[in-house]
C-alpha cells in the first residue's frame, strides 16, 4: 500500500551560499591544509518552520540560479517533503531552539555527574 510522504509546513525558505571543500589534491597540501583541499563556493536551500526548525535540502547547488529557482516554489507552496530535506539547526531563540538548549542542559547536568569531561566540553 502506498503511503504519501510526509509534508512539513515552512514559513520562509532561503538561498544561502557556503565555501566547502570541493575536492582534494595532495599537490596543493601544505601546513595550513594537510589534505590540499580545494574550496569552491556552493548553495544550499534553507527552509525554516514557524517554531524555528530548519531544514537543508539535500542537494547542494553548483549554479545559484537552480537554488534561487527551488527556494522560490517551496516559498510558493509553504511546505516541503521529509524525505529530501534534512533536520539541521533550529533558529536561535525559536521555541525548537527552547526545545533543542534544554535537552542540552540535561546532558550537560549528566555529563558532569558521570565525570565525562569530553562530553562537558561538547555540550557547554
């Protein structure tokens, strides 16, 4: 039986551009860059729920203009489908974000009655 994919309501969906690492070349190795990196510039599509979630969508964008023209129908349509978009972030000071710091704070409290200072300095 087929079973449709879940769709998730967004407010606002958003091109953003990131410098990544695009490829690696030992020819261009040196102390700053041990595996000789190649950065190229990418775009991601960024969509944002009313409480603060955020979702990246799973491709990632050599030609901002095939970025630009995504974001502007999931703008049109206010939703996106789960299944190409990945959790990521919740917008600092969102209710997901409450959610997201008070979940920390629990591990963090755990953490340090366990002693487990990795894991300290992970979450503080």
């Amino acid at each position: 039986m087929f079973t449709p994919s879940p769709k998730i309501k967004i407010e606002v969906a958003e091109v953003y551009q990131d410098r990544v690492p695009v490829d690696e070349d030992i020819e261009f190795a040196d102390i700053c860059n041990p595996r000789g990196f190649i950065y190229g510039t990418l775009w991601f599509v960024r969509a944002t729920a009313a409480n603060g979630e955020r979702f990246l969508h799973d491709h990632r964008f050599d030609d901002m203009e095939e970025a630009q023209d995504l974001c502007h129908r999931v703008n049109g349509r206010k939703e996106i489908n789960e299944v190409h978009w990945t959790r990521t972030y919740p917008e600092y000071g969102s209710a997901a974000w409450g959610v997201e710091d008070a979940h920390r704070q629990v591990d963090l409290a755990c953490a340090l009655h366990r002693g487990d200072m990795e894991a300290v300095d992970r979450l503080a």
